[in-house]
C-alpha cells in the first residue's frame, strides 16, 4: 500500500454527511417545543375566534376558548405563551392594561385554571391600550413622557403577576422599566417572578402585522417609534440596552426581531450568559405564509431552517407564530 503524501491535500467535510445518522450525530443545533413560546391575541366576547388577515392561521381569541388552547398546547410540547390583549375601549392612560379585570388578567387566569402547568408569559406594554397607541404616556407637547410611563407599566406588571402571569416581559422600551418594574415586584411580594427583558426592540417594519392584530397603530400625528426603539443601524447599542437591562435585574434578555437582526443575537449571545430570547415577528411570518401560499416556498422547510437559524445565531428561546405548526413537523420527522 503506498500513502500519497497528496491525501491530506483536501479536506473531505463530506464524510460527515454520508447518511442521515451521521448528520445527527454531528448536528450542532436542535429545536426543541420546550423552547418555544407561542404568542396569543386574546379579545373580549365570547366563542369569538376572529381569523387575523395578515398572520394566515393566527386568530384573535376569547377567554372561553383559551382552556382548549392550552390543551393542545400541552399535546404539542409548547409549555409558554405570551399573552397580547385587545381591550374593549382604549384611553390616554392604557387603563385596560393594569385593570385587574383587563382582558389579559382575565386570559392568564383562564390559562392557569386550565393548566397550571402551562407557563404564562404576561407582554407590558401600553400601546394596546393608549387611544394614541404609543408604548407609554404621553405629554401635552405629544413627546412620549418616559419617566411618567414607569410607575403604570410596574402597575402592569404587578396586575398580571397578580392574575398568576410566571414571567413578566416587558416590551414598552422605556429607560429604566426593567429596574421601576423589579422594584414594585418585590415590593408587592413577587420577589421571585422573573423578568425577560424586550431588551433589543428595534424600530422595525416588521411589526406591521402585529399592529393590525393589536390594533395598535400609533395615531397619525403623534409620530412613530423611532423615539424609544432602537435603530435598526445600530449593534453596539444593542449590547448597551442588555446591560443595562442586566444592571437593573433581566433575568432573561431578547432581541426582536430575529430573521434580520441574528448578527445582534450573536453579538449579544456573546455578552451574557443570561438566557436569550429572539421574537419571530409578525411581518417574517407573514412574509413565509403569503410566499406558502403562492406556492413560491416550501413553507414547512422554510419554517425549520428559519428557526433552526435564530437558534444558530445564539438564541435560547424561540417566540414565534409557527410554533404549532413547527412542533408537528418536528414530532412528525
Ligand atoms: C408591543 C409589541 C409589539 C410587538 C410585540 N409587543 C408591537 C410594537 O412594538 O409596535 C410586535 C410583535 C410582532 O410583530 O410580532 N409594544
């Protein structure tokens, strides 16, 4: 037998992907159910299931519909929600977001009675609730009123911890929420409830969709929301956003959105060891669902890779629209 000194002049990758049971052997990323979060739109009425006409197959929901929700949640292996709300009436204040009868308060109540189990992720935000639908208050002069917000998004948050919420997010993008929040937390008791920090929001397009689910467009006049979400130029300050959330006690940080943004989840992935969240937004499942219907994608194919790649980039946990869907392909491979 004679040894080319030629044979280690290429490398030959390709011996790793010689057969299904060696690709999973060498596999670097998994998706996992347990990872997902799966976001709910819940709306007052009752037997109300009100499809949502840019997110195909979302709907708006009714608290009487949530306890089978939750079970085929369970059956699926999606242990977490995360709750939106379309109040009955909005006002300057968002006073539906921190009434303890609000339509959230009444969904994470449903969803605990019907699994206790299920873990129950509570959005604070005000632009659902404000008639303006900004993300905080606003002042006469039509500038958003960061510090004056605090105290009710706190007041949010205790409401839904209250409810029985397991995790607070917070998604307003205020200065020094997570620390206001924290404080009045565990001054009511909740010490031990932890905060997943919408810590990278950028000012994205991508939200369209959501906008029209939540019906929370800002009103036409007060501006958009450049103002408090971040620059979707900017990567260093994403890292800056996420230490200060860190500073002020995130227990877990998030970039939002993922698809266009996963060298942010990379960046930031690096600078904690704290668990990272990526939101899947609305417009990146629009996008996938309008080209499925055409017949231009492969949208089952393209739902794995999608979300196998924000997990790549560094992301933990996974909050995404496809989730169910995802969890039957997977279940089903
Ligand atoms: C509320 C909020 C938004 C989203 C999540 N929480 C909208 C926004 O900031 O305008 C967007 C989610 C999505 O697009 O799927 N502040």
């Amino acid at each position: 037998m004679t040894v080319s000194t030629r044979a280690a002049a290429f490398t030959r990758t390709r011996r790793t992907r010689a057969s299904a049971a060696m690709r999973g052997l060498v596999r670097e990323t998994h998706l996992d159910p347990a990872q997902f979060i799966y976001p709910l739109f819940v709306t007052h009425g009752r037997g109300v299931r009100e499809p949502i006409s840019s997110m195909p197959g979302q709907s708006r929901l009714s608290v009487d519909l949530l306890a089978a929700e939750a079970r085929e949640l369970r059956d699926l292996g999606i242990r977490a929600v995360l709750l939106f709300g379309i109040p009955e009436a909005k006002d300057a204040v968002g006073s539906e977001g921190y009434a303890s009868d609000g339509i959230v308060q009444q969904a994470v109540r449903a969803l605990k009675d019907a699994d206790p189990e299920l873990l129950v992720v509570g959005d604070v935000c005000l632009c659902e609730y404000t008639d303006h639908g900004h993300c905080g208050l606003l002042l006469p002069s039509g500038e958003v009123d960061n510090d004056g917000s605090l105290p009710l998004l706190a007041r949010t948050a205790v409401s839904l911890a209250e409810a029985g919420a397991d995790l607070i997010a917070p998604s307003d993008m205020m200065d020094g929420r997570v620390g206001a929040i924290r404080e009045v937390l565990d001054g009511s008791g909740f010490e031990t409830l932890p905060i997943m920090a919408y810590s990278a929001k950028y000012a994205s397009a991508f939200y369209g969709p959501f906008r029209e689910a939540a019906d929370s467009v800002p009103r036409q006049g007060a501006g958009d929301r450049r103002g408090y979400q971040m620059d979707p130029a900017n990567v260093r300050e994403a890292l800056r956003e996420v230490a200060a959330d860190i500073a002020e006690q995130a227990d877990m940080v998030m970039v939002k959105p993922a698809l266009a943004y996963l060298d942010v989840i990379r960046a930031v992935r690096e600078s904690t060891h704290l668990p990272l969240a990526a939101y899947n937004v609305s417009g990146e499942y629009a996008m996938v669902k309008a080209a499925a219907q055409q017949g231009w994608l492969d949208e089952r194919a393209v739902v794995l890779e999608t979300l196998m790649a924000i997990r790549r980039a560094g992301a933990d946990i996974l909050i995404t629209y496809h989730a169910k869907e995802a969890a039957r392909w997977l279940r089903e491979q």
